[in-house]
C-alpha cells in the first residue's frame, strides 16, 4: 500500500517569502501581507484543500550578510519588511475548523515566561488548533538589536533551548493539575489553589518561581515543530519535535537527512517514526506538462539574483558576494544554519554547485525542489519522492500568493485523492489529534511529560 502524503503551507508575514522577485508578477498577492483579508483568504484555500497546517516562519532581524549590507533585502524585500506572525493567527481559526497553525518565535528573543502564555492563549482562541517551531534564530543583525553584542554560538543557543523547554514544561504540563479549574457558581471557588503550582525554576539561564497564569489550554502544550538539520539540531528534534522540516536540494541529501533524524530518535529511546517529518518543496502545475512548463519559465523572469543570494548569505552566514558566480560552493563552518551548506556541499556526492546555480535554484521556491508538471505528472514525483526518502510529507512553499497553493488544491489534491494517498476529510479534535490520532496532549513518553507529575520533588529548584 502506498504510503500517506501530508501537506503544510509555507508562509511568512511578508512579502515573496522563498521566491524573491517574484513579488512582482501581477498575479502574485503577498504585497497584501498586512490585510487581515489576505491571510483569511489563504485559510479558506488550504482548509478546503486539507492541509495539515499552514507553517508561518519568521525572522527578528534582516538579512545584512551579503555584500555586508541590507540593501539588496529592503530594495528586493527579502523577507523585510515582516510582521508578527501570531498575530494573523485568530483571524484564520475564526473562518476555519480543522486547520493547523505552526508559528515560528525564537527562544533567543523572548523570555519563556509571557512566551507560555501567548502559545496558551492562541490554544485557547483556535480550539487547540496551535503548534510552535522552536528556532534558536542564526540572523546577528536581530542579536545586535536586542543589545547581544556579539551572536550566541551554535551550539550555545541550543543548551539555552533546552532550559527554555524545560521551563516551558513546567508551565504548561506541572503548573496547573488536571482538575484544579472548579468553576463553581455556587460556592465562588474558580480554581483550587491547592492544584495550581509555582514551578519553581532556577537554571543557568532562567528562574521563573511562579505559577503559569492560563488555566489549561486544550493541548497544554503545543504541537512541537522543529526545523534544525545539524548534528545539534537533530539531537534537540529528537528530544522534543513532534513533527520536524527539513530543506534539501535532491532526493540523495533529503533522505541522508532523515535517515540520520530517525537514527538520533532511536538513540533517545523514541520510535523513528514518532515524528512526522516535511521536506520542503514547491509547485508548479496546470492542465498539462506544456502549461506548467510555460508557467515555470514565466517565473523565472521574475526570480532575483542579488535577493537568491541575500538569502543564501544570510541563512548560511556566509558573504557570497566575496565569490565569482562560476566558484564552486565550499562548505564553511559559522554560527548561522549549519545544515544548510551541507545540505549542497556534503549530503550529495553526484551534485557540484556553483555559486551562480545555487543562486537561480533559490530564486524560485527557496531551499527545496520544485516540482513542474500536470496533476499526474505531479503526483507521481510526490509519490516517488515520499518513497524514496521516507519523508511524511511536504511542507509547500509558494511561489505566487495565493495562486500556488489554489493550483494546488485545484490540481494536485484531488489526484492524490483518487490514487487514495491524501486525505478526502479532516479527522476530529486538537491539532495533535488529527497528526497522530491520539491524545489532545503530549503522549507520556515525550520528555515533557514528565513535568506532569505533582509531587514535590517536581519543583524544586533546578540544579
């Protein structure tokens, strides 16, 4: 039996996203990125297409990286300007009943105290509908802005992740008991005060004595997303990411990603496949290869140069206007995203990169494939790229908004569906119900259930 395909949507409260440049085709809608309108319309458009989730990324920086300035990002907007992507978030639970929303805050720029009660109160709001992508943030230009005067290493920003989950355990699994909410009308007794714990933390990095202050959201704590391909990265997925997105540039480097992600699972005593893993990838599709092909070729007179490689700087934290565009692609060693120049330079042995190629595969659709063909011609790659890897499933990125993912809700889903590997509905419940068809909340094996537990021993300071 063919395995399942899953579909998240690869957004950003900004303008482009992944394909810089192509903010000026006239069909493409993302300069609407500040109309409530805008984000609405999209949760309609991937509800009916059932979509797992819509993924919003984000960034509390610029990217300044290549040619040591922000030009080419604020000329191009390359990411910049970008808004709160929680903020969008109401507005599509409120037109939507099943539709999953990962949003993307950084571990480095806010405390885990008022952080638990903003993921608490969008549970809340959306029904449990909220997941978070935990990221360790590699911009330096957002560190600087936050009076960091040099950025935090690699490798220490993922010791702070795990003091920050820890704190965000107690809060959300430890602080408040199952029953302590009594709500009686008639004796005017809310919450048993006798239930509801200060966590009591003092780590290296945080304290937090008090108590969480949102009563219990319906998943208590949000589904896991994680996106770090490192050695460090995938130790901390396999630690705590229910569902991780990976970004590679082949079917070789995409499946020597996961093979290594399901491994360090098992090294942490988990199943390999307890988490979902999505692998970045766009879309361009019509009636016939003909019209795709056509389509594609039209989007790539749009595509950027300069904003392809001021992304590529600045994810990799690298200059590459120090390079000439027919250099070969080298892998070095920075406190940015370590996996992604490994993901050109290493995970695939058949493949050289120039700096030139590398530049015109980003500027439309960003660090993963894109797919070019007819529904059949379409699914068929889906098919063989779910097989060949082992990946869950896709997280889209779209090229035109919204035009790419209403192409593929027109085109792709009711192929996929006909073949009998893509949902025809939504099951019920939380967003953790509907991805692994079990609890609202995090299964008793995962290292936060632990804070459940209500004994004493549970809140005495950390050492």
């Amino acid at each position: 039996m063919s395995k399942q395909i899953r579909f998240n949507a690869f957004e950003m409260n900004c303008i482009a996203h992944q394909s810089p440049g192509l903010w000026r085709h006239p069909q493409d809608r993302s300069r609407e990125y500040k109309d409530l309108e805008y984000w609405i319309d999209l949760a309609k458009i991937l509800e009916k297409g059932i979509f797992d989730g819509v993924f919003l990324a984000d960034v509390l920086g610029i990217y300044d990286v290549y040619q040591q300035s922000a030009e080419h990002a604020l000329t191009g907007a390359v990411q910049v300007p970008v808004n709160d992507p929680l903020q969008v978030v109401p507005a599509m639970a409120a037109v939507t009943k099943h539709l999953g929303f990962g949003v993307t805050t950084s571990i480095s720029f806010e405390h885990p105290y008022p952080f638990a009660r903003r993921m608490s109160t969008l549970d809340h709001l959306s029904k449990g509908r909220v997941g978070w992508n935990i990221v360790t943030s590699y911009l330096a230009s957002g560190s600087k802005n936050l009076g960091l005067s040099n950025q935090v290493s690699h490798d220490e920003r993922y010791d702070i992740a795990d003091e920050y989950l820890e704190v965000l355990y107690k809060l959300w699994e430890g602080s408040w008991e199952n029953d302590a909410v009594v709500a009686d009308k008639k004796t005017g007794v809310f919450a048993d005060f006798k239930k509801v714990h200060p966590i009591k933390h003092k780590g290296k990095y945080f304290e937090v004595p008090g108590i969480h202050i949102c009563e219990p959201s319906p998943q208590r704590t949000p589904v896991l997303y994680q996106a770090g391909a490192s050695g460090r990265g995938q130790t901390f997925a396999s630690q705590n990411a229910e569902c991780i997105f990976i970004a590679a540039p082949s079917k070789v480097a995409t499946k020597s990603i996961v093979q290594s992600i399901r491994h360090k699972l098992i090294e942490n005593g988990r199943d390999p496949y307890s988490a979902k893993i999505y692998a970045l990838l766009s879309i361009v599709t019509d009636e016939t290869d003909e019209k795709a092909q056509h389509k594609f070729r039209e989007y790539q007179s749009y595509a950027s140069y300069d904003g392809a490689l001021t992304l590529l700087s600045g994810w990799s934290g690298v200059d590459f206007s120090q390079y000439q565009s027919k250099d070969k692609v080298e892998y070095i060693q920075t406190d940015a995203i370590q996996s992604l120049l490994d993901s050109y330079v290493n995970a695939d042995p058949n493949r050289i990169w120039t700096i030139e190629e590398i530049a015109n595969w980003i500027g439309v659709g960003g660090n993963g494939p894109v797919l070019v063909g007819s529904a059949q011609t379409v699914a068929d790659e889906l098919q063989q790229w779910v097989e060949d890897t082992d990946i869950d499933g896709f997280n889209l990125a779209y090229i035109l908004a919204h035009q790419s993912f209403q192409d593929v809700v027109d085109f792709i889903v009711p192929e996929l569906q006909k073949r009998g590997v893509y949902p025809k509905q939504y099951s019920e419940g939380t967003l953790r119900e509907k991805l692994f068809q079990n609890n609202a909340h995090l299964p008793d094996w995962h290292r936060g259930a632990a804070y459940r537990k209500t004994r004493p021993s549970l809140f005495r300071a950390a050492v």
